[in-house]
C-alpha cells in the first residue's frame, strides 16, 4: 500500500472502468507513460489518507479528472486549460489496483467529492464523458440537424445520449445515424433509438460515398434534407450531404477522409478520436471552401466541464447501466477486457 507524501491522497477504488485507451497501452507501450505502469484511469474510490496539506477527509467519496492544468499559462488564462502543456506532466493512472496514490498537483485541480445517491460506476465515468461534453461544446449549434457518429464504442454511446437530450437553446437533433461494424453493439443503439447502418469495412463503405443501408443522392443545395428515409425499407434514403454534424471516433484517417462528403453545406465535422503523431489525412478542400464545411478537434477536458460532467452525471441523461454494462472482480481484469473488446459490452466495471 503507498504511503501518501505531502499534498498526496491515498484513495482506495471501489470500482474502475476498461478504456481502450488502457488496452492500447498495454498493447503498443506509450511515449509519454513508459512501464511499469498500473493501467486505470476511470475510477471511484474512498479517501482512505491524505497526505500533510491535502485537504481531503478520509471517508470521503471521490472521482477524479485526469489531468492538472496549471492554472497560470496562456492557455490556462485563456479558459482552454485543456491546452496546458503541463497538464499531463502527472498523469494519474494506477486505478486498476486495491489503492490509488493520487499525486499533489492531481489532488488540488482534478479531484472531485462524489455527489450523494451517485453510484460508483457514474462517478468513474467523469473522465470521459467531460471529453464528450466538451466535443458537442465545440460543434455548437451543428448538433440540431442530421448527426452522423461514425463508431460503436463507449465514446460513440455517450455522445448520442446526449445528442439525444435536450440543450439551452440549441435544436433537438433530426436524426442520429450511427454507423459501425459490429452487430451487439449497433442492436443497442437501435433499442436506444438511433438509426444504424451496418458496415462490413467502414473505410470502404464510407469511402464508396454510400452506406449499404443509405443510398446517398444529390440534393438541390436549397433543400439539404428533402429525401427524408422512412423506417420501414431495407433501404432508406438520405442526402449525399444532409449531415450537419458528423462525428469520427474511429480515428481511422480512410474513414476521416471520406466524412466531409458526407457533411451537409456549412457542416461541421468533429475529429474526436485522437490519430498519432504524424498522421495526415486527405480532406476534400472543395467541400472545405465551396461548402463551407468545418473539420475541427476537441481534446480533452478543462476543470469547468469537469464541475458541468459531475452534475450532468447526476440526471437521467446517461443511461449508466447500458454503458458500463458488467461488473467484475479486478483478478478477472482479462475476462473483462476481453468482454469490452468482442463488443459484448460497451465497459466493465472492476472491482477490486
Ligand atoms: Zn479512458
Ligand atoms: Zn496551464
């Protein structure tokens, strides 16, 4: 058990969620987390001790953000603390473990009390809901038309959750299409009421122009959403361009490219997905400048919508239990995993 230092919280977790982020770790390495490194990221806990000047009361219910901004760069005075460049200099990982040492900087700026009546696996999802939260932040009022999420991942989930839900001021979405490969998880998106195209190859579906089950045809550019689908054909018909908002989490350069066809004129397309260092992807400037079609990034998260994340998680708006779908004892941390992988669930809770 780690002895927490000054400043430091020792939390014991009580329930810590898969993450492909973990899974591509421990698959490929990662420059800026080098091993031996404790995966877990998505977590609740109880303070179990603070360190000398950590101001937390052992007993006390917490979750926690990822990352410390600094407070004082430019970006940080700017309200884009998830810019900072020290933000990640003490990354918390660890979670995937009996006890947590949550370091200083962490501590003071990320950790958050876990509101009363919150289950455990709500407040573990605080890490990447506040990602999702921040993304339809950036895409604006683009969310009140026709929406495309390409993916079926948890990212992919809880952003048509709440796409679904209502904002201030900005239009319900028409239709949210959810377009991916696997068959488990498109038949629960279409329980919760999105529209789903099957895919056997994204790349290639997306890239021919046409999902199997859409046939894309030109609209005239006054009435971008004439050819309205009806539910019932096997296949239905959309405009080529009838998506104002199109939302990659497949961070696939192939499906990338293939998105801003399929964005409606002023559109918006939001790259959510993180590619690696040196990736390129081919964008049709025509549809960029005749069109006016936006390609834009959201990464991460900044303190306030941390705070915004905490109390949406306290509403109905996320349904917890579809998302993180199965509970399991941390030694069958690879069962679990296994299980978030073969698409049998969205996340696994491990416990330990
Ligand atoms: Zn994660
Ligand atoms: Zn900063």
């Amino acid at each position: 058990m780690p002895e927490p230092g000054p400043g430091e919280v020792l939390v014991r977790v009580k329930a810590a969620l898969t993450c492909g982020t973990d899974a591509k770790i421990a698959r490929r390495g990662h420059p800026k987390f080098p091993f031996p490194l404790t995966l877990g990221h998505e977590w609740a806990g109880v303070v179990e001790r603070a360190g000398a000047g950590a101001a937390w009361e052992p007993g006390t219910r917490v979750t926690s953000a990822v990352s410390a901004p600094c407070g004082a760069c430019p970006a940080c005075a700017a309200g884009r603390e998830n810019l900072c460049a020290t933000a990640f200099e003490t990354p918390l990982f660890g979670a995937f473990a009996d006890y947590l040492l949550v370091p200083e900087r962490i501590a003071k700026r990320g950790l958050r009390r876990v509101p009363d009546g919150m289950s455990d696996e709500a407040a573990a999802l605080l890490d990447p809901l506040a990602s999702v939260v921040r993304a339809l932040k950036r895409v604006g009022s683009a969310r009140g038309g026709d929406v495309l999420v390409t993916g079926t991942g948890p990212i992919a989930a809880m952003l048509f959750f709440l796409l679904r839900g209502k904002d201030e001021g900005i239009d319900a979405p028409g239709r949210i299409v959810v377009v991916g490969r696997r068959p488990e998880r498109l038949a629960f998106f279409e329980a919760n009421g999105a529209e789903v195209a099957r895919v056997h190859s994204m790349e290639q579906a997306l890239g021919a122009g046409a999902l199997p089950l859409f046939t894309f045809e030109e609209n005239p550019p006054s009435s971008p959403r004439v050819a309205r689908p009806t539910r019932s054909g096997v296949t239905e018909r959309a405009g080529a361009r009838s998506f104002s908002l199109v939302v990659d989490t497949t961070g696939d350069p192939g499906v990338i490219a293939a998105l801003p066809g399929l964005t409606a004129d002023g559109g918006t397309v939001l790259l959510f997905a993180g590619l690696p260092e040196g990736a390129h992807v081919a964008v049709e400037a025509h549809a960029v400048h005749y069109r006016e079609v936006s390609v834009i990034g959201s990464f991460h998260y900044t303190p306030r919508e941390v705070d915004e994340t905490l109390a949406l998680l306290s509403t109905d708006a996320l349904p917890v239990g579809g998302i993180v779908s199965a509970r399991r004892p941390l030694a069958e941390w690879e069962a679990a995993f296994a299980l978030a992988k073969d698409g049998t669930a969205l996340k696994v809770a491990l416990v330990p």
